[in-house]
C-alpha cells in the first residue's frame, strides 16, 4: 500500500514540475518576446497607410522620412470667408516631423503593462498612428501674403437700383485676411497629428457694408405727378431738370419732414443757370409737381406758398412756389413722411415732361387711394380738396387750401 502511494506521489511531482517547467518557458519566451519590442515596433503598427511591422525605432524615422513626399501631398481645406480652398501641405511649407511621429509609438507601447504587450504581442491587434507635422512660419507667412489679394474682398455699398422702378440692392462686406491670426490658428491646429480631410477656418477682418434695412421694405410706387415744359425754351428747361436732380434719390424716413430747399436750394448753386429774371427761374415747377406727389400719397403738407398769378401747367391751387415776390423770397415748400416706411423720391424728365415719384412699401397707404380737386370760386380764387378712396369707396373729402392769387 505504502508503494503504491510513493509512486502517484512520484507522479504527481512529476507532473507539477512539468506544469512548472512549462508556466516558466512560457514566462521566459514572454519576457523574451517583450524585451525584443524594446526597441522595436510591434506587430501591425502603421503610420497613414504605411506598415511599421518590426521596424526599430531609429529606422522607422528613416521610414517616414522617405515616404514624406507622398504625406506633404495630403490636401488640406482652407475655409476663408465662407469659401473653401484645397492645397497641400508642401504648399502651406509644411514638413514631416517623423521624430514626433515615431516618438507616439514608442510612447505608447512604453506605457503599457506587461499583459497589454503580450496580449497585443500575440493577438497581432492592428494600430494606426497619424503623422505629425511642423511648420515653417515664415514659408507659411509668405505663402498667405501671396494668396491674400485672391481672399481679400472690397465691401460693396447697398444701392437703389432705379433702372426699372425702385428697388433697393443689397450690397456685401468686404473681408481682409489677416495673416498673422491665420498664421497662428495654423500653427495651433497642427499641434496635434492631424487626420485626412483636415479642414481649417482662418479669420479675416471683415468690413461691413452700409445695409439699410428698412431701405429693402421699398417695393412700391406710392403716388406720382408729372407736369409738362416747353424743353425748347433751353434754360428754364436746364433749371428744372437741375433741380430734379437733386431731389432724386433723397430717401425721407417715417417722421421726417422733406424740405425742398434742403435738396434742391439755394437756387443759385452749381447747374442752375440765368433765366429771364434770375438764376434758377424755374425750380418752381419741380416743387410743385413734388407738392402733387405728396398730396397723391396722402401725405401731410407742412408748408405751401402759392405764386402770384395761376401757373400754367397745374390746376389752379394746386402749385407751390418756392421764389415768388409775393410770398416773400425763398420760401420753402415741405411736407411731412407720416407713413411708417421710408420714402425713396425718384425724379426724372422725359422729353418736355418733368415726372417726381414717391416710393415705399405697399401697406404704406394702408390701402387708401388719393385724388386732388380744384374748385373755381371767383376771380383769382380756388378752393382744392383731397379725396380719400378705399376698395374705391369715398371714404373722406377734406380741404386742401384755399387760394387767392394777386396777380393775372
């Protein structure tokens, strides 16, 4: 019985030792196996598309320096003001930094455990590393100064279009790329090892454009008037196309009282000329055919002089002068914007006719229509009237003036 234990003892003493035997050549062949990684690359490691299997650390560096060419190819995007441009790095001055490149791999197998090594070491689990890159700072400078002026954008002003009615264009900032901001969000973005498709926004100075806003809500001819003129009669035709082009384009924001001597006086300024009995004979007529736009548009009058004696080319009442003995020299003709949207006045001639145009936008009238009347009293006296429409309905006849003239 006693030798039949002995030899099981025996046995089993054998195979411990064998278990043991086998545990340390398993443990020996491990530390071998990672003693081997010291210095070298493990298995299925890459840096971009390229396979560092077993490569020692000194001529993986080797290894990526040769295939720089093909890495500086990478494209790079650029966003700059809302537009993308692609280079490539070797554009941009950039090199492989395959020092740093290969230091995150040695790094990182540095830093794991003696299991993650073997189990890595073993399973043969695939790695990809990206490539770090330097930059040269002054190639890099030099080659944003050089694309700056393709980057760079004049700001453009918005503008009222007035080649078929009104309209108000809106105009675009200007932008300026500033190199040593841009320079700098470089550097900063490749701090770091960058993957495919980078994509960085550089900054730039924007200028802005002197868009009105409520400039876009004029989208409609409110009223108008137009009178006519003997374009034969060379300077008093010259007088009122003067002062017709100076009221274009004025723009008479909601509450704003509209002058026309503000626009179009004194009378004796640049493009007025001598006609019969002083320079600017004539303008009259232009403040009178705005006068009549204004009251279409049912808009407040705030001063009005009659002339001496009836005008020819507007119901009697009905005009305005801004230069009459009788009404003192130069007075002033205005009304008042009381619409809640800015007023755009386009004045032109055509021919022998002198045509002023109030624009804004279409609720402006709140649907309401205007007609002027002139009522013959007696003698040299008139009696003119607004009439208010709405869905062609009367709604409203007020008193416009009443006018006595002094002279036949």
């Amino acid at each position: 019985m006693n030798k039949f234990f002995d030899k099981n003892k025996k046995i089993i003493i054998v195979i411990i030792s064998m278990f043991i035997f086998a545990f340390l050549c398993l443990v020996g062949y491990n530390l071998y196996l990672v003693k081997k990684f010291d210095n070298q690359i493990f298995n299925n490691t890459y840096v971009d598309k390229f396979d560092l299997t077993n490569y020692d650390f000194s001529h993986a560096e080797e290894k990526i320096d040769f295939c720089s060419e093909y890495l500086l190819s990478k494209k790079i995007k650029l966003k700059i003001n809302g537009n993308n441009y692609i280079y490539t790095l070797k554009d941009l001055g950039f090199s492989v930094d395959s020092k740093k490149t290969i230091f995150q791999i040695k790094n990182y197998q540095d830093k794991l455990s003696f299991s993650d090594k073997i189990n890595i070491i073993n399973k043969k689990i695939k790695k990809n590393f990206y490539v770090y890159y330097s930059v040269d700072d002054n190639k890099l400078n030099e080659f944003l100064n050089s694309v700056k002026n393709s980057f760079d954008v004049v700001a453009t002003n918005s503008y009222f279009d007035t080649s078929e009615g009104v309209k108000y264009v809106k105009g675009s900032d200007g932008f300026s790329l500033n190199v040593s901001n841009s320079l700098n969000v470089i550097n900063s973005y490749f701090k770091k090892p960058i993957k495919n498709n980078a994509s960085i926004e550089l900054i730039g100075d924007i200028s802005k454009s002197n868009y009105n806003e409520s400039y876009a809500s004029i989208d409609t001819m409110t009223s108008s008037f137009v009178t006519n003129f003997n374009p034969w009669v060379t300077a008093r035709a010259t007088n009122l196309r003067v002062a017709l082009n100076y009221i274009n384009g004025a723009i008479i924001e909601p509450g704003e009282i509209f002058s026309y001597y503000k626009y179009a006086g004194p009378y004796d300024k640049a493009g007025y000329v001598f006609y019969y009995e002083f320079v600017g004979n004539g303008v009259c007529q232009i403040a009178t055919t705005t006068y009549n736009a204004a009251l279409l548009g049912g808009l407040e009058i705030v001063k009005r002089y009659p002339h001496a004696k009836k005008s020819v080319y507007v119901p009697g009442g009905l005009d305005a002068t801004v230069a009459s003995y009788s009404s003192g020299w130069n007075v002033d003709m205005q009304w008042k914007n009381t619409y809640e949207y800015p007023i755009y006045i386009k004045a032109y001639s055509v021919g022998g006719e002198a045509h002023v145009e109030f624009w804004s936008n279409s609720n402006a009238k709140e649907g309401k229509t205007y007609t002027t009347e002139s009522v013959w009293l007696h003698g040299r006296g008139y009696k003119t009237y607004l009439h208010t429409f709405k869905d062609g309905v009367e709604i409203n006849k007020s008193l416009i003036a009443t006018t006595w003239y002094s002279e036949d």
